[in-house]
C-alpha cells in the first residue's frame, strides 16, 4: 500500500512522516475510554427503547437481537484507543452481519451510525503502524462497497424505502437511479467525513508533538546560555576576587616593609603603619568572603585556573567615572550626574571591591537606557549615607523615554546587577516610572571595617 500512503501524502502535504508513531494515550485515558463506551452503550440502549415505544409491535425488531448488535457495535469502542484497527475491524463485521439480518434497521439508528463512525475515525487517527491501517481500511471500504452494490441489486432496499413515493415519482430522476445515488452519496459523505477527522487528528497530534519538542529545545538552549552567563559573571567575579586581593596584598607588603624601617626611629609611625596593615586585611577578609558568596551558589562547578590571570590591568573604579559617561555621551546618550554624600568625596574613596561593583551597575544601567529606551537623556545620581546597618552608598539611573519595540533583553544585565548588591548585602529596585521611564536603583553597604581606601 506504499502508492497509497504517497498519494494520500500529496493530496495532504501537512501529514506526517510515514514512520511517525502517535504518543500512546495515558492509562488514564484509556480507563475514560471503557468507562464513557459503557454510558454512550447504556443511553443506546434507552433511545432504542423510545423508538420501540413508537413502532408497531409486528413491526419492531426482536429486543435480544437488536441489544446484540447495538452492542457488538458499541462495546469494541472501549479499546478503540488501545487496539485501534483490531476494533475497527470487529466493528466492520458486526455493521455488515447485521445488515445482512432481519435487525437491518437497528444499524440505521443514530447511535450505531455514531459508533461505527468512531471506530473509523479511531483507527485512522491512532493507529501506529500506517500501512498496516491503510492495507485493512481498503479492505474494509472495498467489503463495504460490495456489500452495499449487492444489498441494492439483490434486495427489496429500494421497494421497502421508498415504495410510499415511486408510484408518482416528484423528481425528474428515475427512483433506482436516484436511490443509488443517494445511498453511495451518504457513504461517501460518511466514509470520507470520519477518515478526514482521523487524519486532522493525527496531523494534529504530530503538530503539537513538534512545538513540544521545539518548545523543549528552546528551553533547554535557554538554560544553557543563563547557565554560560552566570558562568561568565562567576569567571569576571573571580577576575576582580584577584585584583581585590593582590591590591590589599599589595598594600600591606609596602605598609609592613615602612613599618619595618621606622620601627626603631619613629614607634609612633610604625603603630600607624600597622594600624594600616590591619585595615588593609580586614578589607581583604570582607570583600573575599562577600565574592566568596557568590562563587559558593554553585559550589558543584569548579572555576578553571584560567579564569584567574597571571598578568591583567586593573579593574575599573568610580575614579572611572568620568570615562563611563565620556564613553556613554559619544554613543549618543546624555548624561547628568548628580551626588549626596553624607561625607564630600565618600563615593570616590570607597575600598576597591565595592568601588568596582558600583561602576559596573552604574554601566549596565546606562547601558540598558542605550540599548532599551528611546530616551536620549539619563541621569545619574550617587547618594551615601548611614543606617543601622552601617554607611551605604547607591547609585540611581533614571530617564524619561518609552520601551522600544524591537528592544528586547535577556534579563542577563539585571541579573548581574541584583548579584553585585547581594555581594555587599543591599538591595535593587528597578521598574518603569510615572507616567513613563525607567529607573534602576542600587544601595550597597559599605563595610565598617573599611569605609574608604587604604593609601599606600
């Protein structure tokens, strides 16, 4: 039947491959499948009875025999799903062994038509093995029309139909002619009504099996480009956990070897030096544990020894500042900065690590104005101060545009942001304004220990 399957795959080139298998259904579905056959063969059961109550009793069908074929029709739809072309098949039977008995009529009722229709649209819309459906569906549509020529050449179909109308006919067309028409009509309509469902089914199915395994895939691709951003982040935190650290090192290699020198000479310069040293490490503590933090959310990944470079320029700080907006300005953003210290100079003399986080949140919100915003104007405010918890220092961007279009972002910036607070225990706010723009705000704690920079 291959020729078949092709033909059918021109005439529909939206079905599926040949070799595509439908998902089985659930256990549970098919438990709905026995529990809903045995209802639809119990209101089968009761319609018959009503059309019993309004037939003439010479003229009704034994009640035993048409309960046999109601059923014999009906029950195979419990495993419609289960065994779709084996039900289909006993289902073809029963239909063409009771058209060929005296409970012809039963096969006429409404319901029986609707469960031989089931079977058919089942079979075509469930089957696994297609050529095995396509082999046994010409069987059963060839049987269907044999038998159908034979009841109509060989029977009394036409005088005990229409005997009441071919007297004095109303039509132009003679009553055999028209009778056989309409009889293969109806077929076809029927026939052809419950295969095309069961192919929109199947196409269906195979439609929704592709978006699930794209959706899938998009998903598992977006996850893996969060995970290779955090990892990038993790690899830049790593990169600045270096220059934090030799920074202080640094630091208190230069302040020991004067306190050294002056030791003998000077006591007194000597205790401020090591007074130094001792800010210098407590610095160093703090900020490695706080990077330490972030580096520990994924304590499963281990950080290759590339990610730490031998020889690297250093980081940027907010003394950067005025190249961040330089930079910003000449890609067409304009920028006003605007400062509340709660001590003059106390953003720019905050200790290195600090210093960089807020640098790079104050870049990545202007950067977000650029890319996101049809604002042309930002600006950008710097604010300390003190609480319970200590000084803190924020930084707040603002504008006054709308969200573009065509802008869309992966969240990866935001991301970072939120990180770099968490890193010295604060805290971000970032949403839309009234009645329009953005704002992104950033506070972060400063350390008690060590406020400002030590000078080496």
């Amino acid at each position: 039947m291959r020729w078949l399957t092709s033909f059918m795959h021109r005439l529909l080139p939206a079905l599926p491959p040949s070799d595509w298998e439908r998902p089985s259904p659930s256990p549970a579905a098919l438990r709905r499948d026995v529990l809903l056959t045995l209802g639809f063969l119990a209101f089968a059961l009761l319609s018959y009875e009503m059309v019993l109550s309004v037939t003439e009793q010479d003229k009704a069908v034994d009640r035993l025999s048409a309960y046999a074929v109601l059923a014999s029709l009906i029950l195979p739809l419990m495993f419609r799903r289960r065994w779709p072309i084996t039900m289909m098949l006993i289902g073809s039977a029963a239909f063409m062994i009771s058209g060929t008995s005296p409970a012809y009529s039963v096969t006429m009722q409404l319901t029986a038509q609707i469960a031989y229709f089931l079977g058919l649209y089942t079979a075509v819309s469930w089957s696994k093995n297609r050529k095995a459906l396509w082999t046994t569906l010409s069987i059963v549509l060839l049987s269907m029309t044999v038998w159908i020529l034979i009841s109509l050449f060989t029977s009394d179909l036409l005088e005990e139909a229409g005997k009441a109308i071919v007297e004095n006919p109303a039509g132009f067309i003679s009553p055999d002619a028209a009778f056989a028409a309409y009889t293969f009509a109806t077929n076809l309509l029927y026939f052809g009504g419950s295969i095309s469902l069961g192919l929109i089914s199947w196409s269906n199915s195979y439609a929704n099996e592709v978006v699930k395994a794209q959706s899938e895939r998009i998903a598992n691709q977006a996850e893996q480009l969060a995970d290779r951003a955090v990892n990038e982040e993790r690899l830049r935190i790593a990169r600045e956990l270096h220059d934090v650290i030799a920074h202080h090192i640094a630091s208190v290699g230069v302040q020991a070897a004067a306190a050294r020198m002056v030791q003998q000479r000077d006591p007194d310069k000597a205790s401020e030096l090591m007074k130094g040293i001792e800010s210098s490490a407590r610095s160093a503590v703090g900020e490695t544990r706080a990077l330490l933090g972030v580096l520990r959310e994924r304590g499963s990944e281990v950080l290759p020894e590339s990610a730490v470079p031998d020889n690297r320029h250093p980081e940027p700080s907010m003394a950067m500042l005025p190249s961040l907006v330089a930079e910003n300005e000449a890609m067409g953003l304009s920028i006003t900065i605007s400062r509340s210290e709660h001590i003059d100079g106390f953003v720019d003399s905050l200790a290195p690590g600090i210093s960089l986080a807020l640098y790079r949140i104050c870049g990545e919100a202007l950067a977000n104005v650029r890319r996101h915003s049809t604002a042309r104007r930002a600006t950008l405010s710097l604010r300390s101060g003190a609480d319970e918890q200590g000084p803190w220092v924020e930084a707040e961007v603002t504008d006054e545009g709308s969200s573009r279009a065509d802008s869309s972002g992966s969240g990866y910036g935001l991301r970072g942001i939120r990180e770099r607070a968490n890193l010295h225990h604060g805290f971000v706010e970032i949403g839309p304004r009234i009645p329009r723009g953005w704002r992104t705000r950033a506070r972060l704690h400063v350390a008690t220990d060590s406020p400002t920079k030590v000078e080496s």
